[in-house]
C-alpha cells in the first residue's frame, strides 16, 4: 500500500515528509489539511486544479506517510517544517495557500514569517484562534477528551481495532463503528463526533483505501494527539501574526458555521485590503469534499489574481 501512494518523501531536517504534486504552471497552489486530515483529503480539488497550475498537497509530520517528528507541533513549527518542504521540493513562490479548519492557524503564521513568498490565501472554515485564547475550561476538557481518544487510537492500531473501525466507516456503517469506538473508550466517541469520519465517505474509493491504511498506524495517532496538544499555543501564534493588509485573503465558512464564528471571519477580512467571505451554503465543515468545484473556482480566481499581479 505504502509504495502505490502518490508523491514523494522530502527531508525537513530531523524528518521527511509526504508531498504529492500534480500540474504544471505558477503561481504554484499549496494545500493544509485540518486536524485528523492528509494529503488524500484534497484529491477531488488537486487533481481538477492540477489541469490549471503546480498543486501541492502533503502530510504534516506524523500523519500519513510523513515520518513522526519530535516536540511539540505548534502553528509556528509546522509554518517553519512546511516552508522547508517547499524549498526542498522546488515548489517555486510566491505560492497560493489553501487551509482547512485547523490548516488556517499554520498558515497565518507562514503568511507573517515570509509574506514575500505567499500570493494569497484561501481559508475553509478556519479555526478561529479567538475560541481558544484565552483557554476556557470547557476548551481544555474538549482538548483532553480529543488525547484520551488518541491514546485509544495508538492501543486500538495495535491490536488491530483500528483496522475493523476504519472498514466500518469507509463502509458507511457509522452506528457500527461508533459502537466500537464507544466500547473502547468507554463513552468517550459520541455521535457528535461522527463527522470526523466524514472523510471516510466523502473520498473516493481508492482513497478511502488509502485513509483506512493510514489510520491504522499508532504514529498518526500520537501526532494529532501533540497537534491537538498545543492548539491553544498555536491559536496564540495565530493571533499574533501580523499578515500584510495587501495579500489577498479569502475566507470561505461552511452553512452551517455558527453566527460567533461568521462575525469573526467578517471581522478578519476587513483587516485586508482585497479581503472576501463568502458562505458556501448547505456545505458542512468539509467544504472541499462537500463542494470541490467551488473551492477549485475560488481559488483559481485567486491565481489569476496573484499571476496578473507578478506579471
């Protein structure tokens, strides 16, 4: 399974990571998978840009097929490994930067440390750093239910539960598979956390193979369990980034966000001077797997934006 998944394994220093790059042409388009997520949760938007421009979509370190990395996996060290990856992969910039969710926070810092190689961004319902900063208690028993379902994870891929979970989800069997989980975790997997296994469905077959593979490993486990971690350390960073009011920034909220998050994200692209929101309505928080075609016109707006200015 490992040697027929696309891309390559680059050095970042201490460790490689998994890049899969599609197309040709510039500005080159870079895409940050949100929490749980990898470079196969892009599929349905890179290959159909991929006939446009260079894309670029990866595994942060832990998950997938990148290897695991030591400390801790805050905003700032993923800005600084994804930057190295770039570099090393000859991506050239300034490049288009696509986040999800919790791919937002990595890429306002990325945004703030080299705003010279950045060409815009485009947000899918981000994580919105005022949520987690300053830390509420019910944040931080959000952020301790997420590591005990982690270290239930790391055990499950071990005595091969993981492995019967994941042929339950890719199956679309969710009652089955939230029972099991439920029994391991005794209680801890409510059908409220189901659409974390949304991407299960969503992808395509071949990738669901591939999801189902990667999500039987202990390391995948033990790294969203440290990005889970250090997510208020990395909404702080996010906050304090300092983004050029010139870049252009889109910032897309599935229908169904919540009004708090939708007068934060109207308040954020009011700070830019070429900001957008833009509501993608009856999609759920997988915008790119709920309405692929949206996110493929919205960004290539946005290349031909930054291709008109560098020209």
């Amino acid at each position: 399974m490992r040697r027929a998944v696309p891309g390559s394994l680059i050095s970042v220093g201490s460790h490689r990571l998994h890049i899969h790059r599609a197309g040709n042409g510039r500005p080159a388009v870079v895409f940050e998978a949100g929490l749980a997520g990898c470079y196969a949760h892009w599929t349905m938007v890179q290959e159909r840009m991929a006939r446009s421009t260079t894309t670029c979509s990866y595994d942060r370190a832990g998950l997938g097929w990148s290897d695991a990395a030591p400390g801790p996996r805050t905003a700032d060290q993923i800005a600084y490994e994804l930057r190295m990856l770039l570099e090393n992969a000859g991506i050239p910039s300034p490049r288009v930067m696509v986040g999800h969710s919790f791919g937002a926070l990595p890429l306002r810092v990325y945004a703030a440390m080299f705003p010279s190689e950045v060409g815009g961004l485009v947000l899918l319902d981000p994580l919105e750093p005022d949520e987690w900063v300053p830390t509420t208690i019910e944040k931080r028993r959000t952020i301790e239910k997420g590591l005990r379902l982690c270290g239930l994870g790391v055990f499950s891929a071990r005595i091969g539960v993981a492995h019967l979970v994941a042929g339950l989800a890719g199956r679309e069997l969710f009652p089955f598979a939230r029972f099991v989980v439920s029994l391991a975790s005794r209680g801890g997997f409510t059908r409220t956390d189901e659409h974390i296994l949304a991407p299960f469905t969503r992808c395509p077959p071949d990738v669901g193979l591939a999801q189902r593979a990667i999500w039987t490993q202990p390391k995948c486990f033990r790294a969203l369990g440290e990005e889970i971690r250090s997510i208020p350390v990395s909404a702080a960073q996010a906050a304090r980034a300092e983004i050029p009011r010139g870049l252009q920034l889109i910032v897309v909220s599935a229908g169904d966000a919540r009004p708090l998050r939708l007068d934060a994200r109207a308040r954020l692209v009011s700070q830019f001077d070429h900001g957008c929101h833009t509501i993608a309505s009856g999609s759920s928080h997988w915008i790119q797997l709920d309405q692929p075609a949206l996110v493929v016109d919205t960004v290539l707006d946005l290349v031909a934006a930054a291709a008109f200015t560098r020209a």
